[in-house]
C-alpha cells in the first residue's frame, strides 16, 4: 500500500500549504517520517521516486509538471537532512 500513497501525498503537497509548510520546516529524516504518517502517508524513497516519475508522466499541463519539479527539488534537499 504504500506506493499508493505517493499520488495523493504529491497531489496534497501541491495544494495543501500548511501541510508543505510543516514538512519543509522539519530538520530530520525522523521529523519528517512523523509528520507524513500524522497525515497518513508512508512510503520509501524508491517508491517515492516510482510514484513521482508515474505522476510526473501523466500530468497534461506544463505548469504543473513545473510544480511538481521544483517540489522534487525541495523534496531532495529535505531527504539530505
């Protein structure tokens, strides 16, 4: 199940600003484990990347594969920490 949370969590971090807001504030792997299953998201990295790859493709509108990009950025930087 948890390769099917990764669409609904990229759809919500998109729209939801407090969500994004509290996810980019945290500073730890485990931070941010507690903030996504608070939301009822769990999923690793490679299924993060499938889920994201498979969204990423299936988007019809150039601004929001822009979005969902410079996510991915902000995502990457986040797993560093």
């Amino acid at each position: 199940m948890p390769m099917a949370h990764v669409r609904p969590f990229l759809k919500q971090i998109l729209t939801d600003k407090t969500f994004r807001d509290k996810l980019i504030s945290t500073s730890n792997a485990a931070d941010r484990a507690e903030v996504l299953a608070k939301y009822g998201y769990e999923f690793s990295d490679t299924e993060f990347e499938e889920g994201y790859n498979a969204t990423l493709v299936g988007l019809q509108f150039e601004d929001d594969a822009n979005r969902l990009k410079e996510f991915k950025l902000m995502w990457d930087m986040l797993r560093r920490l």
